[in-house]
C-alpha cells in the first residue's frame, strides 16, 4: 500500500518506520529541510527505543523515503496520515495552523481518491474541518474529487512508541464511509492478526476518545497526588495506600504512582486543550480544571520540601539533580518537573549540577550555557561535592544507591526523591534525611 505521511515528528516518524517495516511503501513529507537530510543519513531527531533500526532498516530496502516535496508526497499515497503539531494556543486550546496547512496542500495537488487520516491529537470538529479545508479548495480549482477524512489516533507512549504501535490494545478509526474503512483495514492487516483491534465509530467519538484516554489517565495520577499529599499529612503511607486500592481490579495497579507531577507533550496539553473544547460548547469540566491545577501543585512539591529541609537558605546552595527528562526513556523534557524545580531553584539563588542519561543535550539546548547550571555525565559526578540531592526521574540507573556513600558524597545530607524508589527505612540508616512523595515514615 501506498502512505503518504505529513510531519515527521514524534508520532509521524513512528508511524513511517513501523508501516513500512510491514511492507508498506512509505513517503514521510516534512517541510523542515535539515530534518530530512538528517534523517535521510539515519540520523534520528529525537531519541526513541527501536526506531533508528528501523528507520535505517527500511530507507535501506527503499519502502520508506523522505522528502520536503509537497506535490510529490500529495501524489503517492491513497492513505495521507497528517501527524503535524498541534501545540497549545495562548488559552491551552489546539493549534490547528499546521494541521489546515497539509489540508489546503492536499487540496491544491490532490488528483485522484484520498484518504486523510488525522493522526495528530486534535479537537473534537477537526476532521470535519479538514474536510470542509479540502473541499474549499478543490471547488477553488473546479475540481470534482472524491475523498475522505477519518480520524485515527495514537496511543503511543514515548519510550515504547514501537512496542504500542505494534502491540497496542486497539486501533481506532472514526469514519462513516465505507470504502476509507476497508482501506483503513488493509493498512492494519499486519496488526490485525490474532484478535480483532480495529475499532470502527463515527468521527467525533474517534476524536473524543483520544482526548478521553489521556484525561482518564492523567486524573488516576492527580488523585493519587492529592491522595499522596493527604497521607503525609495524616501520617500515613501511600505506598501502602496504593498496593491496598490497586487489589481492587476495578481500580488496577497500573498509573497509580504518584509522584512529582505528569509532564511530557501529551497529558498536560491534551488536559487543557479539552477544558477548553468543553468551554468552548458552554460546558465547565471542573474535574478536569482540578486534574490540571493539582498537577501544576505537584510539580512545585520537590522545591517545597527541599526548601523546608534546608530551612529556605538556597542562595549559594548547589543542588544535584538525578534525571531531567519527564519520565525514563526518553529524552524529552517538554513539562518536565525538573523544569520547575530548576527554574525555582535559580530564582532562590541556587546552582544546579544534573546527571540525565538520555536528556543531557536537550537540557542544554532548552537553557544554553549558563553558570549555574553544570551537567555532568553520571549520577557519581552529580553528588559530587553537592549540598544535597533531588531526585526527578526514575531512570533504572539510579534504583540502587549505596546510601552510606551518598552521605558521604552530601554537605547536608538531604535527599528528596519524587519517584519513591527507595524505602525510607534504608535511606534514614545511612543517616540521610529523607524526603519522598507521600510518606508519612519519610518526613
Ligand atoms: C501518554 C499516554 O500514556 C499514551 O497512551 C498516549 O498515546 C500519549 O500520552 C499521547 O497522547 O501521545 P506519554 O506522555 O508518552 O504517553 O507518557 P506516559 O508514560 O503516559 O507518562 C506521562 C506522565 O505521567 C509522566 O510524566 C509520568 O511520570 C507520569 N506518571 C505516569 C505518573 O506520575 N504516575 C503514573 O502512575 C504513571
């Protein structure tokens, strides 16, 4: 089958390596000049598990190619994946500009039957949009075209984007017409074999689904936050607390840890995007609005209880800081808590010396060179004559810690974790103070 695929960014690289991995032939179109020719010398834009194989894999056997050429990427596919950005406007709402741009592409050189297959996270409305885009700008060139929009959205976790696209849970496709369904369905077929995945509903409730997902999601870890919060004040242990609900299979143990907040692209930009679509309908999704502002609370946490531990003097402090990026995996550090918990701690005076294993140039490319904040290249150097430790992603590398040489490591010794990945009891031998999320022993 012939895919043409509009961005490569995250999702729109994923999805070109994956399809054509199975067979497809592939045509990524990005308008990002240098992009391509990295790409097109296997050089990866972004850091994901698997995918620099796969890239290089099937450019090698000629069934995926990149090109900035509009016409030409509008001409191959029968399938157009439009994977563009949708970044959060001024009020939290979708930015579409990206979006209606590769419409009116399509429309302009667009010559036979198409399929538009929104895969870019948008606002319920959007494929409608797109189509209405398209078909404005064919009645402009007096064409009488067939053509199709659907929506198919990804539930990629960055990390696993591989793993999910291969093995996800299902493949939805919002769609009434008949003829996008059934090639909507060969283009799954090879993940389609031993139960059936493919979800097939109207358009809305496609779109709606996605927006669905992450806010569930990103509510079960604000209430465990608020949860967690609850229990350091009464004394109480959300590990504990969280083993006890998640026996529940109602409740389950998946996405229930709490922490130092949800970061990343996706949760905190999909939670207010959809606060906003419910405004925009005379809806006030208070749940939601709460979901967002306790996460924004949680973010400022780790500051917080350093700040208390080192009885608010931070001027001149150095801070080391274990993990940069918003979970391990990745490299991304988009709404990343160790975003906030930096910027603060330079506001108050502090300098910053961070250990990532992954996200130490794209720290540097967010904040340049700057005297207080030094990156060094492991967790070893980090503590390395720091004041005290904070700890923000739990990458496996720092899951086992010899406590008694980290005290030794610490001019105070204080460490505050936001992952929770070491008993408070072991920690407090080695004469540490010990600062988690949510644990009454820890305070
Ligand atoms: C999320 C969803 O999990 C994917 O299904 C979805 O496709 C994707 O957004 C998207 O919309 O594209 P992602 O943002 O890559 O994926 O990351 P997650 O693994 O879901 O983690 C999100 C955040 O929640 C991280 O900051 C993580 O630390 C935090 N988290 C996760 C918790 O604090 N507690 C948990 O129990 C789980």
């Amino acid at each position: 089958m012939r895919i043409t695929i509009f961005g490569t960014g995250y999702v729109g690289l994923v999805t070109g390596a994956c399809l054509s991995d199975v067979g497809h032939n592939v045509l990524c179109m990005d308008v990002d000049e240098a992009k391509v020719a990295r790409l097109l010398d296997g050089d990866m834009p972004i850091f994901e598990p698997g995918l620099e194989h796969l890239v290089k894999r099937n450019v090698a056997n000629g069934r995926l190619r990149f090109t900035t050429d509009t016409a030409s990427a509008v001409a191959f596919g029968t399938l157009q994946f439009i994977a563009v950005g949708t970044p959060p406007d001024e009020d939290g709402s979708a930015d579409l500009q990206y979006v209606l741009a590769v419409a009116r592409a399509i429309g302009e050189h667009m010559n036979d039957y198409k399929v538009i297959v929104d895969k870019s996270t948008v606002p319920v409305g959007t494929a409608n949009n797109v189509h209405e885009t398209i078909r404005q700008v064919l009645a402009k060139r007096g064409c009488d075209l067939d053509f199709n929009v659907c929506s198919n959205p990804e539930f990629l976790k960055e990390g696993a984007a591989i793993e999910d696209f291969t093995y996800g849970a299902r493949i939805i496709v919002g769609t009434e017409s008949e003829r996008a369904k059934e090639l909507m369905r060969e283009c799954y077929a090879p993940y389609n074999r031993h139960h059936e995945k493919l979800m097939f509903m109207d358009v809305r409730s496609a779109e709606l689904t996605k927006y669905a997902a992450n806010a569930m999601l990103a509510t079960k870890i604000s209430f465990m936050n608020e949860i967690a919060n609850l229990a350091e004040r009464l004394g109480a242990d959300i590990e504990a607390v969280r083993h006890g609900i998640g026996s529940d299979p109602r409740i389950g143990y998946h996405f229930i840890y709490p922490g130092c907040g949800y970061g990343g692209s996706c949760f905190p930009k999909d939670v207010q995007a959809l606060t906003r679509t419910a405004q925009q309908v005379g809806y006030e999704a208070e749940l939601l609005a709460s979901v967002e502002a306790v996460n924004q609370r949680q973010k400022g946490t780790l500051f917080n209880k350093l700040a208390q531990a080192l009885n608010r003097d931070l001027t001149g402090k150095t801070i080391a800081l274990w993990g940069l990026s918003f979970k391990p995996n990745t490299d991304d550090m988009r709404d990343a808590p160790s975003r906030d918990l930096m910027e603060s701690l330079w506001t108050a005076g502090a300098k910053v010396r961070a250990y990532d294993p992954e996200a130490m140039n794209e720290c540097r490319r967010i904040y340049g060179d700057r005297d207080d904040l030094i990156l060094v290249k492991s967790r070893e150097d980090a503590v390395r004559g720091a004041d005290a430790l904070v700890i923000c992603t739990e990458w496996k590398v720092f899951r086992s810690v010899d406590f008694y040489w980290l005290k030794q490591q610490l001019a105070i010794p204080v460490v505050v974790d936001g992952r929770n990945l070491y008993e408070p009891y072991d920690v407090k031998q080695a004469g540490l103070l010990y600062f988690a999320v949510g644990r009454a022993d820890s305070l």
